[in-house]
C-alpha cells in the first residue's frame, strides 16, 4: 500500500518509508524509532488519505486496519486485528475504526473479503479460498441446512460480490449430492470447474516414483542407466502399495521411509574432482534457492538490481550477436534509466548501447515521464532503448501509449515483457551473489560458475533485452 505512492504527488514527503517499504519489517522498526504512539496513529490516518487518492476502491476503515497490522504485537496491530476479526476491542472507537454490532458482523463477513480482495489486486496477487472437510453429516439447528450447503451458500455469495479470487471446494460424493439439490444455479456457481478423484492406478504410482526419481538424478547429477529400474524402490512392493486403494500421500510415506533406509555404497556414487564437486555444491544451492526465491513485484530498482547483476555474469561470447563490453547501473534519479549496456554487434560490425527502463508503475503520469527519459538517446549516448513491463498499457493512458509506439517504431528500441518464471532464476542469481559467504562461495565464484553453466545467457529474459527489435505489446 505504501509503495502505490511511488509517481505521485506524495512521493517526496512519504520518500524515507518509500525507500523501506519493500522490507515491512525495516519499516516497522523505521516507524517504531522516529514517531511516537500518538504520532503513529496519526501517520496512519494520513497514510490512509494519500493512498485513496489513487486507490478509491478501498475502503478507508478497512485499510486503516490492515496499516495498524504493520506494528505485529503492538497494541496499535491488536486494534486493527481485533476489528476485522469482528472481536470487541476497548479501544475501536478511540482509534478512528466503527464498532460493528454482532448482526452487523455477520452482515459484512463477505464484505471483509471482499476488501482483501481488493487490496491483494492492489499487490498484483489473487486471494485463494479453500472451503475443505464439508463432510459433516450434521444438519445446522438454525437454518436446517448441512454443513455442505452452507459453504455452498456462502461460496456463492463470494462469487457475486468479490473479484480477484480463486474458490477451491472439496467435497465428498455424497456432500455433494446435497449441493446438487440447491437451486438458483448454485450447484453451477460451486461447480464452475469440477474435477473428480480416483485412487492412482498402479501404473499411475509408478510412473509417478519414476517421475521423481528422474529429478532425483538429474539433480544429483547420477546417471539413471547405472541403477536398476526404481531402484531403491521394487515395482511389484509399488504394485502391492496400489493394489490396496492406498493414495498418493500414502506412496510418499512409503517411498520416504524406504529411501531412509537403503544404504547406498561407495561404488554406487560417482567420485568428482575438487572443482566438479565444487559446481555441484554451487549447482545444488542454486536449485534449492529456486525453490522459494521469488523477484520483488512493483519494485522497479530491485528488478533493475537483479536484471544488471545478470548482466554482467554473461559469458565472453557473442549473445543475440552482441557482445558485452560494459553493463552500467545509473544511479536514477526521478524517472530516469535503470542500466545500460555497451557492446558490439558481431554481425553488422557496429557499437550497440541499449538503455534499459523497468517500469510496472500503475499510474499514467509516471510511465509517461519515465518513458520521456527513455527516448531521449542523445542524453544517455544510448542506440536503442529498452522497455520493460510485465503487464500492457491501459487503454486509457492514450499518451503514454503513443511514445511506447514512437519507442518501437520511431526509434528501433523495443518492449520486452517481463515474466515471472524468467526474472526469478535471475532473483535466485542475485541472492547467490549477495549473499555468496553465507553458502559457502565467493562472489567471483558465483560469476564464474554462471557464466560457465550459462545461467544468466540461457535467460529468456535477457536474451530478449540484448535481442534488436521489439513489438509493443
């Protein structure tokens, strides 16, 4: 919420908590340090009156809420927890918030999820709902109706009055019987896509062990022809697990406590030099990062950081037939260039100079001004100008839109669009060179090892940045 200030008329009174605001905790501590109580309900309030004014869709009690959540434990967080959760709270009133009585909490129940909603597509993020375990059999003494209708119900109302949300239901059989009956195309609303699920089959276990037993050896870079079929695991004990009914959770358990227990010999691992172990340490701390390492969404600096430091772990070869002399990171001011990068074109024998501008603003203004930088070539002493953006251009912003034409078609630069399964290997990349001691290497280590396992000239991403021409999409 705080970083939807960034382009606006705030920006420079609400600069300090801007430059923290991707860190909720370093904000927190901020805050904590230089106001206090009185002044941090008051920043809030203020807070809140800044952040509608380009967010009039929320509303303002509801964010005020979820700002005191910013404070953890402190009695300012307790409030806004307290009321959202519909739980009486001395201080309510005192702290700006309405008190609800009880029949107007179970009237806004819906209401409150709906401003999550709203607030989690300010964060470019859907909320998921998961209704599970319906499989009551008891009828409900004030409505008659049971368990399963009355989720259903209320998933129908999500559905009329909230946007932004992905509705998950599991349901029996049976329960489901009873949804069926309801009317007023709730059973279709619930329904919309329904998937239903069997036992695996025996061959369907099997192929599954197999499945992951193939990303067992390619990450332990094995060879998979060494070993006997499944092997440590025996295809007719598979077959027997199967044969019972049992589930897929129930094979895992299996497979983990068989896999604990088989003692694999010396003969069986292949022996790596000093410098090989030495990549599949790198290789195995790069994989495991990926796993849950995610870019910053809305930041467009931290993006920049991540894309430059790619940048210039590319090997010395010819990429996209451009050859890389010199990545420069600008130290940007309002609006301005992210990084440029300096090379030769291998094929038409000239210098290249791309000038790269990351922009996920959501407001017309501030694209508009960053986009006024990018064209301005002579300035920067840049050849082509690169956009990047994850999403398109509203209708609506008909200027901004006409100078990511003139990019395109006046000036040779291009747009290239910015994905999440092709920026995060970069994250991951960036965290590793960071924080290269805390696993075990150098930094030099880490540029070597990327350039030589060609992590960052494989991207996707920085293939297209380096890449000539471009559509506007």
């Amino acid at each position: 919420m705080v970083a939807t200030l960034k382009g606006t008329e705030f920006e420079e009174k609400y600069q300090p908590y801007l430059e923290k605001c991707e860190n909720p905790e370093e904000l927190r501590k901020y805050i904590l340090r230089t106001h206090s109580t009185a002044q941090r309900y008051e920043l809030v309030d203020e807070l809140v009156e800044a952040i509608l004014e380009n967010q009039s869709d929320l509303h303002p009690d509801f964010l005020k809420a979820v700002l005191f959540l910013l404070f953890k434990t402190a009695p300012i967080a307790q409030v806004g927890m307290a009321w959202i959760q519909g739980i009486e709270h001395p201080e309510t009133r005192q702290r700006g918030l309405p008190e609800l009585s009880q029949p107007e909490q179970d009237a806004k129940s819906i209401w409150f999820i709906q401003q999550i909603c709203k607030l989690a597509s300010v964060a470019s993020r859907p909320v998921v709902i998961c209704f599970d375990q319906l499989d009551q059999p008891n009828v409900s003494a004030d409505c008659g109706d049971s368990a399963a209708q009355i989720v259903a119900s209320c998933i129908d109302k999500i559905y009329f009055q909230c946007s932004n949300v992905i509705i998950l239901c599991c349901v029996m059989s049976d329960r489901w019987r009873e949804i069926e009956q309801m009317g007023s195309g709730i059973p279709d609303r619930v329904g919309q896509w329904s998937e239903s699920t069997k036992p695996p089959t025996a061959e369907q276990m099997i192929e599954l062990v197999k499945l992951r037993l193939d990303w067992f050896y390619s990450e332990k870079n094995l060879n998979p022809d060494g070993y006997p079929f499944l092997y440590p695991f025996d295809e007719n004990e598979i077959k027997g697990i199967a044969s019972k009914g049992a589930g897929v959770r129930s094979l895992m358990k299996w497979c983990t406590e068989k896999f604990d227990s088989v003692e694999i010999g010396g003969s069986v691992t292949p022996s790596l030099n000093p410098e090989e172990k030495k990549r599949q340490e790198f290789l195995d701390a790069y994989n495991e990062l990926l796993g849950r390492t995610s870019a910053p969404e809305q930041n467009d600096d931290q993006l920049a950081a991540i894309v430059a430091c790619a940048m210039k772990m590319l090997p010395e070869e010819a990429i996209e037939n451009l050859v890389i002399q010199k990545v420069e990171s600008i130290k940007a001011k309002s609006h301005d260039l992210h990084l440029t990068i300096s090379g030769s074109d291998s094929t038409q024998q000239k210098n290249v100079k791309i000038g790269v501008r990351i922009c996920e603003t959501q407001t017309a203004a501030t694209f508009t001004a960053a986009m006024k930088k990018l064209l301005d070539y002579g300035k920067y002493g840049i050849t082509r100008g690169c956009l990047v953006r994850s999403t398109p251009l509203p209708k609506s912003w008909r200027k901004a839109k006409e100078l990511e034409q003139q990019l395109v078609n006046q000036q040779g630069g291009e747009v290239v669009v910015l994905k999440k399964d092709e920026i995060n290997p970069l994250a991951g990349i960036y965290t590793m060179y960071e924080e290269a001691e805390n696993y075990g290497f150098t930094k030099e280590d880490v540029s070597n090892f990327v350039k030589e396992l060609k992590l960052a000239a494989d991207n996707k991403l920085i293939r297209e940045i380096l890449s000539e021409g471009g559509t506007v999409t």
